[in-house]
C-alpha cells in the first residue's frame, strides 16, 4: 500500500475532461444533421436527459447506433491515454467490478447498464456490473433480471425492503468479485467513460474518487452538499472535495479491509473515514455529472437527510483506528473466483 499523509491531490480538470463528444461523433459516424443536434442539445439543456436517449426518442438514432457512438468514444479516450497506464495497458487485465445501487429507476436502469457494458471491454479484459435493486416498487428488479439473461456479465443484488442507499452500496461492494471494486449510481447522472479517469488516477493510489465538474443540481442541494462536506471535514478528518459523488473506485485490499455499517447516505463518510485511517492514497479527478432525465431523486429527503445525522456518531469510532499497511496479494491479471 501507499501511504501519506498530505491531503488527497487533486488533478487538473483542463486535459482530463478532453474526449469527442458525443453529438459531433454521432454527425460523423451516422450522419446526424447539425440542425436536428442543436434541437436535442437545447432540449438537453432545458430537461436534462443522456443525448443518446433524446436522440432515440426523436428516432434520428436508434439503439445500435448509439451504442457504436459510446463504444467509439471510449475506444478514443482508451487510445489516447494507452501511453499512461503502464505497465498495465488497455485494455487492464484485472477483473473490475462496477457496482449501482437503484432504487425505482425502471425508466434508466437499462440505459445506465447499457452504457457501462459497452464502454468497458475498451477499458478491461473482464469486468461485471453488479446491480442492486433496494427493495423497488416498480419493476426495476424485473429489468436487472432479464438483462442477466441477455448477459451474464451482469449481476443482480436483490433486497425484497428498501433498506437504504448505504446498504444497497454495500451489498454492492461486498458481492463484488473484482481487483478492482467501482460504485456508481444508477439514475444516469454519471458516465462510464469516466471511468478511465479513476483508473489514471489509480496508478499511484489505493482509491481514486471524482469531484462533479459543473454539478447539475439545483442550488439547495449544493448547499447541502457544501455543508455536510464541511461537517464531515470537521468532524472526521476527510478532506475531499465532493464526499458524496457516486464514482468511487476501490483496489481490492482496500475493500476488504473496510467495515460497512450505515444504511444510508452516511456511507460515503464511513467509507472515506476508514480510507483516510488506513493510511490510503487518495486521489481526486474531475467527472461529469449530468441532470436527472427521469425519475424522482432522493437524496434531498427529510427522511434520508435525518436518517444521515442519526447515524453520523456511530462513525467517530473510526478517528481511532490505527493505520496499518494493506498488502496486496493478487498478481495482475488474476483474481478469485466467484
């Protein structure tokens, strides 16, 4: 393991962000009229939504085609950045695993998983999307399911109550079987491609986690977030920029040592605690984050927000542990077996 003990760095957001986007890869591979992209654009700034569902919904691309423009995307940035991840190279040999809680995301569960198994065999040989339905009233469950008939890569986690989103990530993290361990949420604010940002940030670290550049919340929510980061500063030494940002990846030695207790959204602040008491690396990227299109977010509930406090001082326990050093017994390219 790599120890330190200065604040998480931070790397620049200029070079990192750079990719195709998008709507001008969709011109030149399908042939998508400047006009008809700048009307999606405009609605995509107005509503929110993925380009690729609102180009669908106006059929001016269809399913295949969208996904050829995602893979042709992430085939870019994996060429360009083939020279800064030795000596691993892409496409990574370890097992990775990509964990999403959900929680009544029937109408974008699909397009989050169908993203993430089209972007990552440009990123790694062998990879699993663990999906954890927490107790859904509508038919999230049955989606995760019938897309694990289509594609055994992907894994459901099912709880028949809603338990809460920190133990929808847990049960994430610890069904996970790869060498590398990433969560995600489900609601299509995040983008796979990011992905290969952690994994730069990696090389020299037990944890890489992304800041939102240019959040796409509503101001109260930054507020909160503002200041539950500053609570969390304050009381447990974590000194991240964007605690709460759903892209975090983990080596394996680290999720094995962590102990996983809050069931709600306390469990970003358990996680990091133990990060930062461990003695881990931790490296901080800017990703995007996109508007919610669909569905009914939850994070701002008074019910969430009270459940988050009330669990807040079961986690002073952990300012006590003392650093020890995590060994990693996995050669590259192997990992356990299920």
């Amino acid at each position: 393991m790599k120890t330190r003990t200065a604040a998480p760095r931070r790397l620049r957001p200029s070079l990192p962000l750079r990719r195709p986007q998008f709507g001008e890869l969709a011109q030149q591979l399908v042939g998508l009229r400047s006009r008809d992209l700048d009307d999606a654009l405009a609605e995509q700034e107005q509503d929110g939504g993925r380009l690729g569902d609102l180009l669908m919904a106006r059929s001016l691309l269809n399913y295949e085609q969208v996904r050829e423009v995602l893979r042709q995307q992430a085939r870019w940035l994996a060429a360009t950045r083939q020279a800064d991840v030795f000596p691993h190279g892409l496409p990574d040999r370890r097992l990775f695993s990509l964990c999403m809680p959900a929680y009544n995301e029937a109408e974008n569960i699909e397009s989050c998983i169908d993203t993430a198994v089209t972007v990552l065999p440009e990123f790694f040989q062998e990879f699993e999307v663990v999906v954890v339905n927490d107790g859904s009233r509508d038919n999230t469950a049955q989606i995760i399911a019938d897309y694990h008939r289509r594609d055994s890569r992907v894994r459901l986690v099912n709880h028949q109550v809603n338990r809460g989103y920190g133990a929808a990530v847990s049960s994430g993290l610890r069904a996970a079987t790869g060498d590398l361990v990433c969560f995600t949420d489900g609601d299509g604010q995040f983008s796979p491609l990011d992905v290969l940002q952690l994994l730069l940030a990696l090389d020299d670290a037990d944890v890489a986690i992304g800041y939102r550049y240019q959040r796409a919340d509503v101001g109260a929510r930054k507020f909160n977030a503002w200041a539950w980061n500053r609570l969390i500063r304050l009381m447990l030494g974590v000194r991240v920029r964007d605690l709460d940002c759903a892209l975090k990846l983990f080596t394996r030695p680290v999720i094995d040592r962590l102990e996983l207790t809050a069931q709600g959204a306390c469990i970003n602040a358990e996680i990091l605690v133990q990060c930062v008491r461990f003695g881990c690396v931790i490296r901080e990227v800017p990703v995007m984050h996109y508007p919610r299109y669909r569905g009914a977010p939850t994070g701002a509930n008074l019910k969430v927000i009270t459940k988050a406090f009330r669990e807040l001082p079961q986690l002073w326990k952990y300012r006590s542990i003392q650093p020890t050093p995590l060994v990693d017994p996995t050669p590259v390219g192997e990992h356990s077996a299920a």
